[in-house]
C-alpha cells in the first residue's frame, strides 16, 4: 500500500479522536522518516485551534497499543514534574488527545492506527542547525529529559522496537542483507559495505562497557534529532521534547551521540555532494555543554568518557541501517528519490570517518565539561 492508501481513512479517525469544535481542515505536516504526520485544525470558541495526528507505522511500531500506553505513563510522570516546577503542562510535554471512547489510539477499517496530540503553538522544529543557541537548547532540553526520567520505573515500559540500538545485532542484520542481495545491488555499493565490515568491532564498544556494568541502563529517547526538540520562538528555550516512540531503557551516551550525528554534521543528512560532510566541532562542544548541564550531574564519569565514542556508533549504526533498507529493497525508511538510502548512507559513513580523525579533539572537548 502507498502512504496516501494507507492514509485514505483519516476521515474515520477525525471523527473517532474526541477534538473540541468543529473540523476546519488539515495538511501534511513534518519531515519524520517513519510515521505520518497531519497538521489538523479546528475551530473553538470562534478561534481556530491546531492538533497534531498521526498515522502510526505499524510494520515498524508494531505494538501500537503498548507504545501508546508507555507514551501516556511517560508524559503523565513528566507532567506531574513539570506542575512540581511550576512550568506549563500544555507546552512542556506531548499531551494526548483521546478517541470518544477514551482510547489513546484508533484503529480504522483498514487496520490503521491514528492517535492525536495536543500542538504545541508559538514553538518550532529544526531540521537543521542554523544558530548553534538553538542546538544548545535541544542539548540541554534531551539532558533534562533524560535527566526527569531518571526515577521513572523502567519495569513499566515496554520495548516498542526490541534491539533497538543493539548495533551489533544490527551488524548481523546487515551481513544477512549482504548474503541475500535481494535487489541485487550489493555490488554497486562495495566500498561502503567494507567501510562498515572494517568497523565491527568499534561498534560493539559501548555494548560491551554496560555489560561490565560500566555504563548504567537508563530510560532514554533513542531518537533525538534535533527536530524533535520544539524552540519556543519567544524565549529560544527548547520547550518541549516529542517523537516518544522510542523512550525506552537504553545508553545515555547513545541520546548524546545520534544528536550529535543528526545536529553536529555540516551537511544535511541526505546530502549528495560528501565533500559538504564533516563533524563541527563548535557544535560538537555547544551540544556537549549543553546535555551535560541539562543531566545537572547525573551522568557517571564511564558516561561521560564515552560521549566520543557514542557519536562514532550512532553515526556508523545510522549508516548501517540506511544501507541494509537500500540493500533490502528500500521499506523501513521513507524515500523521496531513487537512492535516497545510499546517499543517507554515504553522509553517515563520511562523518564517521571524519569523527574518527577528531576523536582526540572530541575526547579533549568532552574533558572540559565534566
Ligand atoms: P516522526 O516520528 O515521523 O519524526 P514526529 O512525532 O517527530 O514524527 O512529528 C513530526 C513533526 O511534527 C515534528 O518534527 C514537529 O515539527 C511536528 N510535531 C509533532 N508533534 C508536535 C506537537 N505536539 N506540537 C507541535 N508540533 C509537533
Ligand atoms: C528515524 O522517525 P524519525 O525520522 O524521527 C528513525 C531513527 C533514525 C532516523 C534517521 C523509529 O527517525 O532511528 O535515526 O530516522 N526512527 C525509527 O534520520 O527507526
Ligand atoms: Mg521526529
């Protein structure tokens, strides 16, 4: 089914979703990789009031039932938080609209599954850093998520997608693609595929230090690029961290480390052109400071030692994922051109290699903060 097919029921879930006033209209909204994302407006009290609805990837978030209720466990501990605070519950973090029936979620008659959020106004997510304030604040603001959910009971959320950030398992996943060559394209791409053999072991790193116990199991976001983080456009503050699929227990040097692959890269993250492809070390250390002021001390030092070598894996994981959706035939990531996972691939595999060349440097930046 194409993403439009797959969204030809939004009618029914509009109707199901307990949204105040009267429908106005909506749009296609967001440049996420996974879900569908519609920006959905209606009018109350004579003012035309916005929603965010969504369209759940169920081949990729297969649980949509208990992803929903780890979403509305989490935002109710934060918001509990936030009102303890004294900051605003509406704005500072995802508030759930439920379906008539009291339901996080709606399932359509062709098997969809929608669910609806509060939007937050007056607040804006970037695909790209242009100001590095703006980086700093999603920095500070994926530090203080992390940080709010350090007393959260971990035991309550499910595992929306199992192995999420086991690279090496995903490493094993990639050697099958290989194997299989499904589209017959293994050997367009053999430099990129030795790049990422040559790499097996740094990416087993941190894996290995938390099964030492070195580096503790925390509850992370797992998906932190930089746009889903909301700015408030009137104080430049970031206000608000969405996209909560996958909150989850995971490595905090892991939410530190796909920031810094998404945000800290001076090119785009489909960018052609890989002589544009390099890690910015101002913004490497602008988003260190940053998270470890918004952890307020939380992290241990084996953490903060590993910071470098987070953004390393991410970056070679990233990499590896988009080439195995190329390799198998392109059906987890979205693509909007032909070999749009391989150029995604290829500024993943450049910026590791240039990461790996500024290790000293990171290690020295990350040395200066803690
Ligand atoms: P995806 O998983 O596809 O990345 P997101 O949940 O991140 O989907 O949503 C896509 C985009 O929609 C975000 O980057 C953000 O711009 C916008 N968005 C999502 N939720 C809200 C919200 N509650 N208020 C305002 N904007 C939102
Ligand atoms: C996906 O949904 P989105 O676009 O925020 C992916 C991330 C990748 C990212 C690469 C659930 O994130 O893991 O790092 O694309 N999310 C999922 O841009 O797989
Ligand atoms: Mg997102």
């Amino acid at each position: 089914m194409t993403r439009e097919e797959y969204c030809s029921k939004i009618g029914e879930a509009i109707k199901a979703i307990d949204f105040p006033g009267e429908y106005l209209g909506h749009v296609w909204y967001g440049s996420g990789h996974i879900n569908d994302t519609f920006l959905i407006r209606f009018s109350e009290k004579e003012e035309s009031k916005k929603y965010i609805l969504q369209r759940m990837n169920h081949e990729i978030l297969k649980q949509p039932g208990q992803l929903m209720e780890n979403i509305c466990n989490i935002t109710s501990f934060l918001r509990e938080k936030i009102a303890k605070a004294g900051g605003d519950v509406n704005r500072e973090t995802l508030n759930v609209i439920y379906t008539k029936e009291g339901a996080a979620l709606f399932r359509d008659s062709i098997g969809s599954y929608w669910r609806a959020y509060q939007f937050v106004e007056d607040a804006i997510s970037y695909d790209q850093v242009s100001k590095p304030e703006d980086f700093y604040e999603s920095a500070v603001a994926f530090g203080h998520f992390q940080y709010m959910l350090k007393d959260f009971p971990a035991g309550r959320l499910y595992e929306t997608i199992p192995d999420f950030h086991n690279t090496l398992l995903r490493f094993r996943v990639f050697q099958k693609a290989i194997a299989g060559d499904l589209q017959g394209r293994v050997s367009e791409v053999k430099e990129e595929i030795d790049f990422l053999l040559r790499r097996e072991l740094s990416m087993g790193v941190c894996a290995e230090l938390r099964a030492e116990g070195k580096l503790p199991l925390r509850v992370t976001h797992n998906d932190t690029k930089m746009n889903n983080v909301l700015i408030d456009n009137a104080t430049g503050k970031g206000i608000c961290v969405i996209d909560l699929d996958t909150v989850m227990p995971g490595l905090s040097v892991f939410d530190f480390g796909d920031s810094i692959r998404f945000g800290a890269n001076t090119a785009m993250e489909d960018e052609i052109d890989l002589s544009k492809v390099s890690l910015d070390l101002e913004l490497f250390e602008v988003y260190t400071k940053g998270f470890l002021e918004g952890c307020r001390g939380s992290l241990v030092p084996g953490e903060i030692e590993q910071l470098p070598a987070g953004a390393v894996i991410m970056t070679l994981e990233c990499g590896m994922r988009f080439l195995t959706d190329y390799l198998q035939g392109d059906h987890y990531f979205r693509i909007h051109r032909e070999k749009h996972n391989l150029d995604r691939c290829r500024t993943q595999l450049a910026l590791a290699a240039d990461m790996e060349q500024k290790m000293d440097e990171m290690k020295r930046i990350v040395n200066k903060y803690r």
